[in-house]
C-alpha cells in the first residue's frame, strides 16, 4: 500500500515542479504600505525552509535581518541593484497550497520601492528567480535523497526476504533428508522388530529343550544314592 500512495504522490508531484518559475510584478501589502513587489512561487520547500533560506541569503549581502511578520533585511548592500548604496529589502512568506510556496519581494531604494519603472528590476527580478530556482532545487534533492533512502531501504528488505527464501528451502531440503533417514531407520527398526519375535520365539524353544535337559541331568543326580 506505501508503495502505490508514494507513486501517486510522484504523479501529482511531477507536473508541479515541471512547469518554469517566474518571477511577476505586483503591488503587495508589505514595507508597510501597499507597494511594488517581486513575486514568484518555490516548489516543495516549506515556508520555514523558504524564510530561513532567505534570511541567509539577506546576510550574504550584508543585511541586518530581522523577523516579525515579515522579513525585514537593512541596509543590504546589493550591488547589481544600487552599487555601493544600501536596500531596504522586506520579504513575506505565504503557503499557497500542499508542495507550493509563494515569496513576496520588495526593494526600498530609500524612499522608493523598486518597481518597472527602473532599469534595474531585471537585476532584482534575476536574483529572486535564482533563489527560487535553487531553493526548488534544493528541496526537490532532498526528496529524492529521501527516496533514494526508501529504495535502498526495500531493497535491503527484499535481499533479506531472497536470503530468508534460500534458508527456508535449505532447510525443507535438510528436513526431507532427516525424515527420508529416520523413515530408513523406522524401517529397519520394524525389521529388527519381527527378527527379535522370531528370535524370542527361536530362543523359548531352545529353553524348553535345556529344561528338559536340566530335568534329566537332576534326576540323574537324584538317582545315585
């Protein structure tokens, strides 16, 4: 039964990670107000594993992270995006549904959010999907790391049940060589049975015979005075 639910689970699996991530523009509740963000959808991960993934990323370009209802990275230095200047950058992680993660991204210039009007959205828009792309990924290993464990696992069980087989059949074959053996033994058992009557019967006849011996020599005895 485990069997026929994981391959169910690999056909609805399979056509949500096959389609290509994108990354949209949208006006999104965060930074406080209602202002240009980055959206795209991570596959497989979990919102913790999307918000702590994001986090590190934030600290790699020098953010100060915090985390409340968003997570809040100041003073990142992005230099792709701004140079040398720092970004205020928030990000919101929402659950879409079972296997589909949604991130929200927004870039505060310091006193503008990042939006289609600068040139240097397709920057943005480039690492978000990049971290999407690598974050699926990453996800997507370790569910096949998992089920690379659950196939070398059944096989385990299947090697194990194969030697099982080969002592069991060693075993009826050594049973069949005991009972053609002790009915061999039974046999000559049965043999000795019916020689041993015959002997008994053999030997009574002889005893009957040295009795009368015996009575003749007594009497022999008897008869000397």
């Amino acid at each position: 039964m485990k069997h026929i639910i994981t391959l169910s689970l690999l056909f609805i699996i399979f056509p949500s990670f096959a389609q290509k991530i994108k990354v949209t523009e949208s006006i999104e509740n965060i930074g406080g107000n209602k202002n240009p963000a980055l959206v795209v959808s991570i596959f497989d991960a979990t919102p913790d594993e999307v918000e702590n993934k994001w986090k590190s990323l934030m600290k790699e370009y020098k953010g100060k992270v915090s985390i409340k209802d968003e997570v809040f990275a100041d003073n990142a230095i992005i230099s792709s995006i701004n140079g040398n200047n720092t970004i205020d950058v928030y990000a919101k992680v929402e659950k879409v549904k079972d296997g589909e993660i949604k991130l929200i991204v927004a870039f505060d210039l310091g006193g503008a959010f990042l939006s289609s009007s600068s040139d240097k959205l397709k920057d943005a828009k480039q690492i978000v999907h990049d971290f999407a792309v690598k974050t699926t990924k990453e996800a997507i290993a370790g569910q096949r790391k998992a089920a690379e464990k659950q196939f070398g696992s059944l096989q385990d069980d299947q090697h194990g049940l194969e030697k099982q087989q080969r002592k069991l059949n060693s075993n009826i074959e050594d049973y069949k060589a005991k009972i053609e053996d002790y009915n061999q033994r039974i046999k000559e058992a049965q043999n000795n049975l019916v020689k041993n009557k015959n002997d008994q019967e053999k030997k009574k006849v002889e005893i009957d015979a040295q009795k009368k011996v015996v009575d003749v020599v007594v009497a022999k005895e008897n008869a000397v005075e």
